[in-house]
C-alpha cells in the first residue's frame, strides 16, 4: 500500500504534479543519478559471477524503475531462493498463512541429461532392495507438499511399478530393511511460509524529499525443516505404518540394520532402534560420523564410504565400526575423494560409485575388507553421472539410478563392465519432422547418414519408450508437421530428389495416411507453425532456390493462400507462435548462416524485426518453456550443442547450458512446463538415436 510521508516531511511538501512539471529536467537528471546508483547496488548475490544472469537481472530492475513492471514483482529472497509471485489468495496479514491454491512450479535446475525410462527423477532420495527389486522413496521436488514418491525397479523386467505414495513428501531421508519391512528414517520436508516483509521503500523522490511510498507485500515461499518421524513400508502388502519418532530431527544422514535392529549415525549421534519394542535409544554422542555415509556390513563390521567426517575436511575417508565395542577404527582412504556415493556389497568385496557431477567420480572402486585395500575398476559410461542418486545390488548387477542426470546405468563386477541404460529411437535419424499428439512424440521420415527413411515411430511420454507405428508411402526428409484437429500434417520435404508441395495427412488413432491439398510452391527446410485453427508454411527452398514465401493453410476452404513474405529469403530457419504472433529464427541465405528473428502479426500482415540471436544457426529447433523461447543447437561450420534462451519481454537473449551431444536436424519439444525433450539429429559424425532431457 501508499503510505504518506511524516508530518515534518508534510511540511516541506509541494504539489507533486507542479513539481514535474516545474523541474522535468532536473527529475531527468535525478532519475539517471537513481538508474546509475541502481545499477551499481542492485545486483542480488546470489546471482554475482554469472554476467548473463546479472544482465537479465539488470534489465528486469531496468523496467522496473521504468514503471514497466511493480516493484513487488522483483523479489530476490536470498542467495539461494529463486524468485517467488505472491499467492492471490494470500493477503500477507497473517505470518502463517495457508499456502496458495497453486504452488509456484519446480525452479529449473538447467541440466542436461538423457532421456532415460526412470519415471521421473530421483534426486536425494533413499533406496533398498529386496530380491529382484530396488525400491526407492522421496525425491527433492522444490515446494513438494503432496507427493509421497514411492517406486520399484524390477532388475529382471526393467520395469519401474509406483507404490502407494508414503505418508508424507520427504528428500535427504535414509533407510534400512528388516524383513520384508523398509524403514525410511527422517529426512526433509517443505512447508509455505512468510519468507520475509520488506519495508517500505520510496518510489517517487526528488533530491531528498520523497513525495510517495511504497509497502511491498510480504514475500511468501518454500522452506524446509527436518523431521523425526518414521515411516514403514510393508514390501508384500504395498501399506503404510509409522514407528516411534526418532529421538533427533536428521537429513542427509546414514542408517543400516544389524541383528533385528537400526543402527542411525546423524552429526556424532549414533541411535538404536529396536523393531521389536519400537524404542529408540541413544549409544554414542561423539561418533566421527557427520553426513551423507554409504553403510555396509561385512564380517559383523560396519563400514562407512563417502561422508563428511570429524576426522579432516576430505569425503575420502574410510571408517569402519564394531556395533559390539562401538569402537570406530580408521581404515585406508579412498582413491577419489567424493561424498554421496552408491555402495553394494558383493561377495568379499564392496564396490563404490557416484558422487558429484565430474569426470573422477565415473570411476568405480573396489574395496577389500579383508586386506584394507583398493583397486580402480571400470568407470561409467560418458555422461552417465549419478551425482546424488541411489541404487543397489541385484541379479549379478550393481546399479545407480537416478540423480541429477537421471541416470539408469549398471556395473557387472563379474566381468568389469559398464552399461548406460538410454531411451533411444529404433531408428536414428535426421532432417525429420515431428508432432506431439495424446501424450506422445511422433517421429516421421527421415535420413540416417544420407539414406532418406520411411519409418514413423513415437515415444510414450508417461513410460519414456518407443515404439514403431509404420511407415509413409515414401521415404522423405526435410518436411515439417504440425496437428490440425486430431489429425497431424506433415508439409512438403524431399523425395526421390525432388523437393515435393505435398501435403500427407496422418491419423494418430487408426494409423492412415491420406492427402490433402498441396501448398502452391514446393518447400523443404522451412518453418510449420499453427495458431488459431491455421498452418503457415514459411521460408524454405525449392530444391534451387532460397524462398521468402509465406503460406497460410485454412482447414475450413481447405486452401493455401500467400501472405505478406518475410524481410529476407531463409531456409532451415525455425519458427513458433508467442501471443498471437509467429517467430521465426535464423536460418540460412545464399552466402551465410543468420541470427535474424522477425515476428509476423496475422492480424496486420505485417513483419516486425526483433533483436537477434547471439549464435546464427539453421536447422536448429526453438520451444517455449515458461515464456521463455529456447534456441536449441543447430548447424554453422559444424553441428552446435549451444543453447540461448529469448525473453520477448525484455527483448533479450539469454545464454544457457549447451547439450550433451551437438546435434542439428533435430527435434525438440517442451511436454510440460518443467522440461524440454530433444531427440535426434547429426553429430557431424552420424545421424543419432538418442535423446536428451533439459530441466
């Protein structure tokens, strides 16, 4: 709300309007002294080191000082708090307030991983495995207040079945198996609540004298506590039950079961609980023990991998645990210093892997309790990094799931091999086209390493698998599709060498293919976008030369017609609608590759220029996520894995992490507003299978 100024500002006040009007030079002068002062004092802290963050936050301040957005609407809580709307239905009155109707979504934690057939990620989670299966619980979801995540791996089948969520969220928790019966021991949870409430701040000063206030409301979001509570998961029933609370509140702590009982080590604490009496009680209160162990047992001996301890500041330390003497004894260190590992016991042996996100921690290493010795064993396949995930041992494999990768991998100690297990198309391919239709990703056509392809295949965006769903009449590539109805359009292309009008129309529920009506010029390479019930085709070529056609397709005459062209002739340029106006990006002229962007207004017929890319590059992709546009790879002097983000607020672009692996000729989708899929392409080397997952 506006506040007044003092009673002794009241005094020395003048009309506000006669003011501007009597000194705009000087209120001119004044507010460039403000944006200079702003500019040098306005960089939150939690952004500093990161120039194109900084710059978005600068230009963000920019139009707020402008008046373009509220100065409610910046709201940097802290170096580690994303920016967080205030809830509608929130009036701020109250410091406990209930939490909005809907919470703000996940922050995007930018991390480019592959597509794997894990059902969602698993980051902090807890695991166990019984028999064939790995069970995991919890999942580090930002401002996750319902969902109890609970899921089995079946190490046979490969199939992830969801159990009965547990009855509450929680991330950082442990856990330990007795029986049939898994025990998730505290952890994490997050609740709503008032982050902070600023002051009121000026909004409308002359030198010193400030003519209007500003209350900014109070900032409300997700925070976190820990907990003490214990949940108990019936492996045969699929239930639910609680047992004691715990006699302290740990996250990030280590558990295991010893002879029908917990043993829980937290901060120098070590607590017993005894399943039988369900009864904790406490043993030491100065173990070295810290956070984040691996526990495994062997020879009635504990021992502990990758955790923070008392000891000296490294992960690498091995400690080993006697539950009878509860004597701690220093054993050989690790040869990689690392902290939130997997560890399996197998045979005499204990193998660890995972850690955090570098090139060290793809390195598996044996350990022998018998001799207090190392050795070095295979490492991960690239890219498969288990940075904070789980895993366990099972029918000859040891395996690590999840993290912030995503990762399904596998290590064979029998033989010293690794394997990454990736969602990857039947068929690899490039210069597709591609259409989500029904909660799957249709893929048509095709090359693979110069060969034009028929085949149509689609992943199943809830079971993260492919299958094959037949073939066009004829092998082509370089066309686009786009749905019209429930039926998908795939526009133009390149057949038997020749750059084709036609129009193929494709039924998602019954496989068939018919024809529609052709567009009045031949095109391949060019942009399909759809808004409003109409296809536009733009750009191109037509097998000689480059085009700066548009056509309009209207279902309801079933006709093409033309609309006004584009500022310049592209092709293998990218395109999408964004508040009733098409983009298009980049692309190709006779001589060069370009990082133009226009935008056409349907309405108007007309073109406006936008501010470029930083990177040109054709025969990339660009989807939307979250009002932002992704630019997403590419072709210029060899494939790109660069990545740049445009705000069409701020008239910006934005750099962001790149891909795994360089690609153009691709396909790129944002299923939701958490994620952003992409799949195929060339390398420079060869057409790919696989894909990728932005998040």
């Amino acid at each position: 709300m506006l506040l007044a100024p003092s009673k002794k500002m009241e005094g020395m006040r003048m009309d506000a309007t006669k003011q501007k009007r009597k000194f705009p030079i000087l209120t001119l002068a004044y507010l460039i002294i403000m944006a200079a002062g702003f500019f040098q004092c306005g960089v939150v802290s939690g952004l500093t080191g990161n120039p194109a963050l900084e710059k978005e936050l600068k230009d963000t301040q920019t139009l707020a000082l402008l008046g373009l957005l509220k100065p409610g609407e910046i709201q940097y809580v802290n170096e580690n708090t994303p920016p967080i709307d205030n809830p509608s239905n929130n009036t701020g009155t109250e410091a406990n307030s209930v939490a909005p109707l809907t919470p703000p979504p996940e922050p995007l934690k930018n991390i480019w991983a592959t597509l794997s057939n894990l059902p969602r990620s698993f980051f902090d989670a807890t695991s166990q495995t019984i028999g064939d299966k790995i069970y995991l619980f919890g999942n580090n979801v930002y401002g996750n207040l319902t969902d109890g995540n609970a899921y089995s791996y079946n190490t046979v089948t490969a199939q992830w079945n969801k159990l009965k969520n547990m009855p509450a969220p929680r991330y950082a928790a442990s856990s330990a198996v007795i029986g049939n019966k898994i025990y998730v021991l505290g952890g994490r949870e997050y609740f709503y609540t008032m982050l902070y409430d600023a002051a009121p701040y000026c909004v409308n000063q002359l030198l010193w004298h400030c003519f209007e206030y500003y209350d900014p409301p109070p900032v409300y979001g997700y925070s976190t506590r820990e907990t003490n509570s214990v949940f108990i998961y019936d492996t045969t029933s699929d239930t639910w039950t609680t047992g004691a609370n715990m006699l302290i509140s740990p996250s990030y702590h280590s558990s295991i079961a010893y002879n029908g009982k917990i043993y829980l080590f937290s901060v120098g604490i070590v607590d017993v609980y005894d399943a039988a009496s369900n009864q904790w009680n406490r043993l030491l209160t100065n173990s070295p023990i810290r956070y984040y162990y691996s526990i495994q047992i062997y020879n009635d001996k504990m021992y502990f991998f990758g955790g923070s301890s008392t000891i000296n500041g490294y992960f690498n330390n091995v400690l080993e645990f006697d539950p009878t003497t509860l004597a701690f004894n220093q054993k050989t260190n690790m040869p990689t210093n690392r902290t939130f590992v997997v560890t399996a016991l197998v045979g005499d042996k204990i193998f660890v892997m995972g850690s955090h996100e570098s090139a060290s921690a793809l390195v598996i290493e044996e350990y022998s309790p018998d001799t207090n010795s190392w050795t070095v064993k295979s490492s991960l396949p690239q890219n498969a990094y288990l940075t904070r995930g789980v895993g366990g041992y099972s029918n000859g494999r040891f395996y690590g799931l999840g993290g912030i990768s995503n990762v399904v991998a596998y290590y064979d100690p029998a033989n010293d091999t690794t394997t990454h297990l990736k969602v990857l198309m039947n068929s690899s391919r490039y210069y597709f086209a591609s259409a989500v239709y029904n909660n799957k990703y249709y893929v048509f056509g095709g090359n693979i390493n110069g060969t034009p392809i028929s085949g149509i295949e689609t992943l199943d965006l809830v079971s993260n698998s492919w299958s094959n769903q037949g073939s066009l009449p004829n092998a082509k590539f370089g066309h686009k599709a786009a749905i019209l109805g429930n039926k998908i359009y795939l526009v133009g292309g390149s057949r038997g060498g020749t750059t084709r009008a036609e129009v193929e129309i494709y039924d998602p529920e019954t496989g068939n293919i018919t024809q529609g009506t052709p567009m009045d010029t031949p095109r391949q390479y060019h942009s399909l976008c759809v808004n409003n019930g109409k296809m536009y085709a733009v750009g191109g070529n037509n097998g000689s030369t480059i085009l700066n056609t548009v056509e309009e397709y209207d279902p309801s005459t079933d006709k093409w017609t033309y609309k006004r062209t584009m500022t310049s002739a592209r092709t293998e340029t990218s395109c999408l609608f964004h508040d009733n106006k098409m983009y298009v990006f980049g692309g190709r002229n006779v001589s060069s590759y370009e990082s133009t962007v226009e935008s056409y207004n349907p309405g108007s017929d007309s073109w406006s220029l936008h501010k470029p890319m930083n990177t040109a590059r054709g025969l990339f992709e660009v989807v939307k996520l979250r009002g932002r546009i992704y630019a997403i790879g590419g072709y210029n002097s060899g494939a790109m894995a660069q990545v740049e983000k445009y705000d069409p607020l701020l008239e910006q672009w934005i750099p962001e992490y790149p891909m795994n692996s360089a690609r153009y000729g691709l396909s790129a989708i944002a299923p939701d507003p958490n994620r952003i899929i992409v799949v195929g392409g060339h390398n420079g080397h060869g057409s790919l299978n696989s894909a990728e997952e932005f998040y």
